[in-house]
C-alpha cells in the first residue's frame, strides 16, 4: 500500500517508453552543463539543489520495483539529496565522460544528479543529469535554468506548471498510421561503421565551437534562402553523414530529431514529462534548402511527430516491465535493421536562460545519451551568439578520431558555406520525408 506521505505521478506514454529502454549500456539521460567563470561554492550548489526539489516536488519520484512500472514520489531526505551532488576536482576529458556513462538507478530514487568541476574554458563546470523518463530537453533545460539562477541569486518567477500533474495527451493516431510507421522503421538507414576494439564501454564526447562570425554568416545564408538555421545545419550534417563511412551506400542517411508539442498538447512550457514528437527525414539525395526546410515543416506537424512516439508506447505499454526491456532488446540486436543513422538536436534557449550574468558564463553546451541505433547524437546550443556543438556515441559503435572526424567534416563544411567557397545546394522539385 502507498504510503500517505507518498503520491503516484503517472507516467505519459513517451515516459513508460523510456522507462522500458533503460538497461545496461542504455543510461537514457540528458545532461546541461554551463562553464562559468565565478565559481559558486559546493554549498551554494547544495542550497540551489535543495530549492530545486522543493519547487519540483516530482524530483523525488522513484519507478516501483514491480511488475508494472509505477512512479512513486516522496520528499527526499538530507542525506539522499546530499548524495546527489558530486564535487568532483577531476575536470579532464576522461572525467567527464565517466560521468556521462554513468547509469541512473530509477528505482532509488531522485533520477538525477549534479556535478561540479573545474571547467575546460572557465573557472567552473556544472551539470545537471536527469533520467529521460523524468523530462524531456525541454523540462531539462527549465530545471537547469531554475538551479543556475537560484545559485546566483537571480529571482525567477513562480513555476507556471503544476506539480505532479496529469495533462491530457493527445489522440493516439489511425492504427493505420501506426502500422505504416512501423513498416517505415523496417525499412533500415545508412550507419556509421567502425573497426573497434572489443569490450570498450562509456560514452565518447567531442565538443566543437562555432564562433560568432560564422554563426552570423550562417544567419545570414539561412534568411537569402528562406528557411531557418537550423535547416542549414541539418543540410550540412546529412551531406556529410552521406559522405562518412557507411555501411550501405545505397541506403538512406535518416536524421531523428525532437519537437516540442507542449503547446499543442496544452502542457505549460516549464511541465516536466515528455511531450514531445519526432522529426525523421530521408536525405537520399542531397537536397536544396526549400526542399529540405519544406520537408522538416511538414514532418514536424503533430499528426506525424506523434507517429513514432505512439508506435512504440503501443509496443510496450500493455508489457510487464521485464517483457518491455525484452522488447528493446531485441531492437538493439542485429538482426533488427538499423532505422536511423544519427540523432540532431537544435537548443535555442530564450535569452534569458541559464546564462546569470553574475557568474559569467562562457560555455553552455547540452547532449544526452543516445541508445546504440543510432549511435551518434548531434546536439548545437547556442550561448548567446557563442554555439557549442556536442557529439556523442557509445564507446563500443565508434572510435574517437572517427567522431571527431564527422564533427569536424560537418563544421568545415559550415565555414566554407559561410566563405562562399562551397557549392549551395541546388532545389529540387520536391524532397521525400519519413
């Protein structure tokens, strides 16, 4: 029996999922880290931490250990939260990806953690983890606005959502739709190959900057054609992506991207939960901008970002949690085609966000932990006009000078564009999307 002091937080369809997906080498987590130059004390973060929980109650949810995943949430004590917090004195490469590796136990307890440490390009890192399930980018980047503003003193206004609530989610989609969607993700994707030595495990991480004048330049390119930045970036990562070393020439590059449907679902813009949809596009041929930007626009509508979401809640709901684990599984394995090449994500926080003038801030930069299809994630934060461009895999799927090499070949890319010395994409009379 519950008890009186605990309350149930049902999870939305797209948080069972994630449930189910976590398992060895899956840790599901997003991660936002901000480099700043005036260091707060462990103490203060401590303080920021604990006013953190207290305006999100939902922090201290922990999944049951039944057969039926239940989310169970109580005030966390002292200590746990304490233990929450790591001050670590190791600001190397390496440190940081031991901590992106690191699993999330979801049945303890509080599913996420904060580490600070000193910071690669300032005096201070700090990162906050959460486990997917919990919230998505968009949740993530509220909670993590709230704490860098709490341990800088900066007042925010009242929390807009309610704790602990239950929105309405939308109509599940024509089983038609479903079953046409999961004939797509049959039909596998172009990957990433690589010759890796066997038994590596973690999380690789390879950070890059856009600086101030290309990124105005690419400003600049987006607005001559039409379209949006991100368009551009996404033209650039499939190009190259098509170029990289992959299995099957002949088969699709297909990028799996994010959307926020918070609005369209009613969901207050700070709820945490995953509201989202996805975008997943074929670039089998290199595409103009229109083409591309049209494609994205009309894959990000609700009725199809929703297809994929629901297609795999529908798998897995009626599961037991051991068969739901069972069931991904079986999609990690080989037998199964690979449906995407690599994940993108576009984070444009308001300007207001996770930057507190007073602790200057120098570097903000966001990944999460991206499950073996597909195997590497790319994410852009912007930091005022400062970009960070994060690049992430399993240690097991690619080596480093691999992921480095994608990277780099994608940033090249973007200058020479932004230089005029790179042939701009000619239109094509229509572009497919998934």
């Amino acid at each position: 029996m519950t008890r009186p002091s605990t309350r149930e937080w049902p999870l939305n369809r797209l948080d069972a999922v994630l449930v189910a997906q976590t398992a060895e080498q899956r840790p599901m987590t997003t991660h936002y880290t901000l480099e700043i130059d005036r260091a707060i004390p462990a103490e203060g973060w401590a303080r920021a931490l604990t006013q953190l929980v207290e305006t999100y109650p939902e922090l201290g949810s922990r999944i049951s250990a039944g057969a039926r995943a239940r989310r169970l949430v109580s005030a966390p004590d002292r200590v746990a939260l304490s233990r929450r917090l790591v001050d670590d004195s190791d600001g190397s490469q390496a440190a940081i990806e031991r901590w992106l590796g690191e699993s999330i136990e979801l049945e303890r307890g509080l599913p996420l953690r904060v580490r600070i440490a000193p910071g690669q390009v300032a005096a201070q890192s700090v990162t906050l983890s959460i486990h997917h399930s919990v919230t998505d980018g968009v949740g993530a980047l509220a909670l993590f606005d709230r704490l860098t503003a709490t341990a800088a003193g900066v007042p925010l206004p009242a929390r807009s959502s309610t704790p602990l609530a239950k929105y309405e989610q939308a109509p599940r989609p024509e089983l038609r739709r479903l079953v046409e969607r999961f004939a797509e993700l049959r039909q596998p994707a172009a990957r990433m190959v690589d010759v890796v030595d066997a038994g590596l495990r973690g999380q690789r991480l390879v950070l890059r900057e856009i600086g101030p004048r290309v990124w105005a330049g690419l400003g600049q390119l987006a607005r001559a054609a039409g379209v949006s930045r991100t368009t551009v970036l996404w033209h650039a990562v499939a190009t190259i992506a098509a170029a990289a070393r992959l299995d099957d020439p002949s088969l699709p590059v297909r990028i799996l991207a994010g959307v926020d449907l918070r609005s369209y679902q009613g969901v207050p813009a700070d709820a945490l939960g995953n509201w989202l949809g996805t975008v997943e596009h074929d670039s089998s041929a290199v595409f103009g901008y229109s083409d591309l930007h049209g494609a994205l626009m009309r894959a990000r509508r609700p009725e199809r970002a929703l297809l994929t979401p629901e297609l795999l809640s529908a798998m897995v709901r009626p599961l037991p949690r051991a068969l739901g684990h069972a069931l991904f599984r079986q999609l990690d394995a080989d037998g199964w085609p690979n449906p995407f090449t690599l994940t993108f994500a576009h984070i444009r926080p308001p300007a207001r966000r996770c930057w507190p003038a007073r602790l200057r801030p120098r570097r903000l930069w966001c990944t999460n932990t991206v499950p073996r299809k597909p195997g590497v994630g790319l994410t852009f934060t912007t930091l005022g006009d400062r970009v960070t461009v994060a690049a992430t895999c399993q240690a097991s799927v690619l080596r480093r000078s691999t992921v480095e090499g994608l990277l780099d070949a994608v940033l090249s890319r973007l200058h020479a564009q932004v230089a005029g010395t790179d042939e701009q994409p000619r239109e094509r009379e229509s572009a497919s999307g998934s």
